[in-house]
C-alpha cells in the first residue's frame, strides 16, 4: 500500500448538515465524542500503509487545519511524502467558487504528477468505518481492474434513500455493468461508498480529457460516461458503515455507538481510530451526579443526570439538569435544572438556567455553535 497515494475529496455535500457545517466543512464536524469526521477516512488510510495523502478541501476549512496540523497524530509529519492541504484555486469564470470535483483534481494535477505512487485511492470523508484497504487493492489487482469501487449492499429493511445514491449494477465477476441512481429498472441496493481505486496515470487522462470536454462532475461525466469503455469493479465491504448526510444519520449513527457491539467495530475491529491529542483532566463527577449509558470525554464535570447521550470534551452539566438522547460537543455549559431531550448542541453552547429543550429522535433540535439560550 506505500504505492497508493490517497486523496481525500472535500467537494462534496458541505451544507447537508445546516447548522452544523455552516463555519466548518463536512469532514471537520464532531462526531463521537472527541473525533471528527475525517479522523475515521486519515486512519483507515494509516492503517492500510499509505504514507501520501492529499486532501481537496473547499471552503471554511480552518478548522480542518487547526484539527489536522501537520498530520502528526496519524504518522504523516514526514520529510517525504506525508499529509497536503490542496486549497482550490481561484476560477476567475465562476463567482461561485469551483465548479466540481474534477476543476479541483485539474487545478491540483501537478501534485498528482510529481507524487513517487503508482496508485490512488479517492475517496470523501462522510463515511464514518474502520476498513484495511489491503484486500480491496488486492482485489483490484488481480481483476486487472482499471477502476475498482467499493460498495456498500443494503437489506431491504434498512433505512435509506437509495434515490439520493450512486446504485451499482454489478456482474457475478464484481464487473460493473451500470451504475447511476436508483430507478425502476435496477433492483440493486448496492451503493457506492464513493470510495475509489484507480492507476495514478489513468486518472491524470480521464480528468484531461473530461475537462477539456467541459465536465466537471467526477461521477456522471469520469466514471459514468466511461462505464463501458473501462474495466471497472465493484468491492463488497460487508462491516459497520455510517453515512452522515443528513441531520437525522448524523444524529442516529452517533446514537448507534452507545451500543457496545457497534462501538468495538468502528473503533477496534480493523485498527485504531487516531484524532488530535488533547491533555485534559479526566471527568470529574460530583456527588449529586447520575449517569447512564453515556459516553463522556475528558474535562467535563458532572453533577446533574446524564442518561444515553454523548458528550464532547470540557462539558460542564450543572447539579439539577437532566440530559437525555442528546449530543452535547465541546465546551457546552448546561445550567442548573435544564432539561435537554433529543437536542444536538453545538460546540461553545451555553443553556441558561431552568430552560427545556426537546426535539424529537427522527427530527432532533440542533443548536448552532456559540449560541446562548
């Protein structure tokens, strides 16, 4: 895997999540109880072997860059190769920053180039899972695949909207024969993870060529319109897999961790999960505290009931308060005799004594980051 290179598209769904992404991209959102999202995607990567890494951010990416540094919590502070912060260039043609995914790999084609990997692997950061990619490229090697795409195969009970995705119609081989969104002439749930291998060279032609053609969408005008000009295969990854693309996954996946069997999986299952190093003091509980089946990180303090919620580092949840199914990021203060049902709070958030907040577990209520209610 040191002759894979990874690039991490941030051009992807960055106000999906409202309130929660409005001064910060998708892949720096909290998630967890002390990591963000890109942490899961840096390591699985780390994990697998890789040592270069780039990463395709947007806008309102410094909080990323605050979070990341210099990559040295996931091996990647290096002299050679390492982590890259690829910022998109200006398009003197659009007002509205870059036009898709692929103006960003044009703009960053030099960086491509010059890297000593022969491979890459694309992939987005909203996809919260603890995979080795070793097998995968194994795999793409020894079907001689020209593109490899790893995807997910739903149940029929589980909760999606296969509309929203990209559907994979595979062969018995693992042979794309179609893909595109869900319609009726598919019965496939197999959806893309937007994970992608690919020759290093073969990417460098498909993005020329599509945008000297005048496409910008990586998707519909790489792969789709390639489909069957090109080798591409479809990998099966059959473990735990969050997609945080709206308020209620992000809400409902973080929720999912309170279950032990989840929890070991995305955390231990493949390897570990590495995040920016904080020295806080443990949390602190005090006498009048009660808490049950909750995650807390370090430097809150604890003297109301806290019962299957998460919450981020330096909480501060006073005596007579009482939080439940919520998720509380970092440095939220919540006063006394508070009472807090089914609420994301963001990070900096302060709720004033003897309020109530309830949403509910299909539609939570997010506070925005800083507010005072």
């Amino acid at each position: 895997m040191q002759n894979v290179m990874g690039i991490i598209n941030l051009n992807l769904g960055q106000d999906v999540l409202k309130e929660l992404t409005m001064g910060r991209p998708l892949a720096a959102l909290p998630f967890g109880g002390r990591y963000r999202l890109i942490d899961f995607i840096l390591s699985n990567m780390v994990n697998s072997g890789m040592q270069n890494v780039g990463i395709l951010v947007q806008d309102k990416y410094r909080a990323l860059m605050d979070h990341l540094r210099s990559g040295k919590e996931w091996d990647l502070a290096r002299k050679r190769d390492g982590l890259f912060i690829l910022p998109p260039s200006p398009n003197p043609c659009s007002s509205g920053g870059s036009r898709g995914s692929v103006e960003n790999f044009y703009n960053n084609l030099d960086y491509i180039e010059s890297s000593r990997q022969e491979y890459m692997l694309i992939t987005g950061s909203h996809i919260v899972c603890n995979l080795n990619y070793r097998k995968a490229f194994k795999f793409h090697k020894d079907m001689n695949a020209d593109i490899t795409i790893l995807y997910k195969e739903y149940d029929a009970e589980d909760e999606l909207e296969l509309s929203q995705y990209t559907i994979l119609d595979c062969q018995p081989d693992g042979r794309i024969s179609d893909m595109g969104s869900q319609s009726s002439r598919t019965a496939s749930r197999k959806v893309s993870m937007e994970m992608y291998l690919i020759e290093k060279r073969l990417l460098v032609e498909l993005i020329k060529d599509c945008q000297a053609r005048g496409g910008w969408d990586f998707v519909k005008d790489v792969l789709i319109k390639n489909v069957d000009k090109l080798k591409m295969f479809g990998y099966s990854y059959k473990g735990y897999a969050a997609r945080i693309d709206s308020i209620k996954n992000y809400y409902r996946h973080n929720m999912d961790l309170l279950r032990p069997e989840k929890w070991e999986e995305l955390f231990f299952k493949s390897g570990l999960v590495y995040t920016k190093v904080k020295d806080e003091a443990p949390v602190k509980y005090k006498e009048n505290a009660r808490v049950f089946n909750t995650m807390i990180a370090n430097g809150c303090i604890i003297e109301g009931r806290v019962e299957n919620s998460i919450l981020f580092r330096g909480v501060k949840v006073h005596k007579g308060a009482y939080i439940k199914d919520s998720i509380i990021m970092q440095k939220c203060e919540i006063a006394e005799n508070v009472i807090i049902e089914n609420v994301i709070c963001d990070k900096n958030v302060c709720i004033t004594r003897g309020k109530w907040l309830k949403g509910e577990k299909s539609y939570p209520l997010v506070v925005a980051k800083g507010t005072i209610v």
